[in-house]
C-alpha cells in the first residue's frame, strides 16, 4: 500500500490475520469504505479487519461485518486468500494473511453504530461501487486485483 522507510523494510514484521467480505448486492454493486488517514492518501477497500485475538477467519467476517455495516450474518466458506505487506493506520509495517468471504445481500443500509474510534478518526465512509467504477476509480482500491477476484469468486 505504501513504501516503507529502510529500517522499517528491514524489520520483522508481524503477521496480521484479517478477514474481509466481498458484499454485493441485487444490482452487483460492491461496497467499499474509504479511509483518510492524515498525511497518507486516501483508499477504499472492502468491509473487514483484523482478526481478535484466538478468534477464526471466520467468526472475524461476520464480527467485521457486523461492526462496519450493522448487518449479522454467516459469511459463508473462505473463498480466496492473499498475503501483501503494507503499513496500517497506525503507522506499523506487517504482512497480512487475508482471508475473503462473500455475501450477497438484496439491499443494505449501511449503519456506523459499531464502527471503531479509529475507523472514526479516519473519517471512514462508504459507497455501493459497480464494476465500471472500480475499474476506474481515480483513488486506490485494495486490494489492487480486486476486480480479478471478484470476478473469481462469482457465486455460480
């Protein structure tokens, strides 16, 4: 996502386990949330996030979910998974272990009522994209294959 400084590539970096969930709905639009943290550039990327201590891939989907939209339900078996080394809103260099689920829902209003002070403070929103906007969007998507795995993972 973002160069790192020479010390901080050289560091150890500590796996980070995250789920996240392609939500599509009715129309095939994909939800993202955009992130603005200060003095980075702002990015979208899926619903998800890191995986609670002792907690599975899968319970941390539909805990994510959950939180970042206000809907509950099972995310359904891991559908693809990706490794990449980025540096999180917090400034700390790591190698995620990402897990992908997807759901597909009718409609959904987005609620915020979970949403973390972090999530808060990067003054996080959300939009329905389709797949003509994805593929041109003027700021980042991560991950930036999103569009190929989305198109992988297309219920049958």
């Amino acid at each position: 996502m973002n160069a790192l400084p020479a010390a901080a590539a050289n560091a150890k970096r500590r796996i980070r386990r995250a789920a996240r969930i392609l939500l599509t709905d009715a129309q095939g639009r994909l939800l993202l949330f955009r992130y603005a943290p200060p003095a980075r550039r702002a990015f979208w990327c899926a619903p998800g996030g890191e995986c609670d201590p002792g907690e599975d891939f899968a319970a941390a989907a539909r805990r994510e979910l959950r939180e970042e939209t206000g809907l509950d339900t099972d995310c359904g078996p891991e559908i693809a998974r990706r490794a990449d080394d980025f540096i999180t809103l917090e400034n700390e260099p790591v190698t995620s272990d990402e897990r992908f689920y997807r759901v597909t829902v009718d409609q959904l209003e987005v609620t915020a009522d979970g949403w973390t002070d972090l999530e808060r403070a990067m003054q996080m929103q959300h939009r329905w994209f389709t797949r003509a906007e994805l593929a041109d969007w003027p700021e980042p998507i991560f991950p930036d294959t999103l569009l190929a795995l989305l198109d992988s993972t297309a219920p049958a």
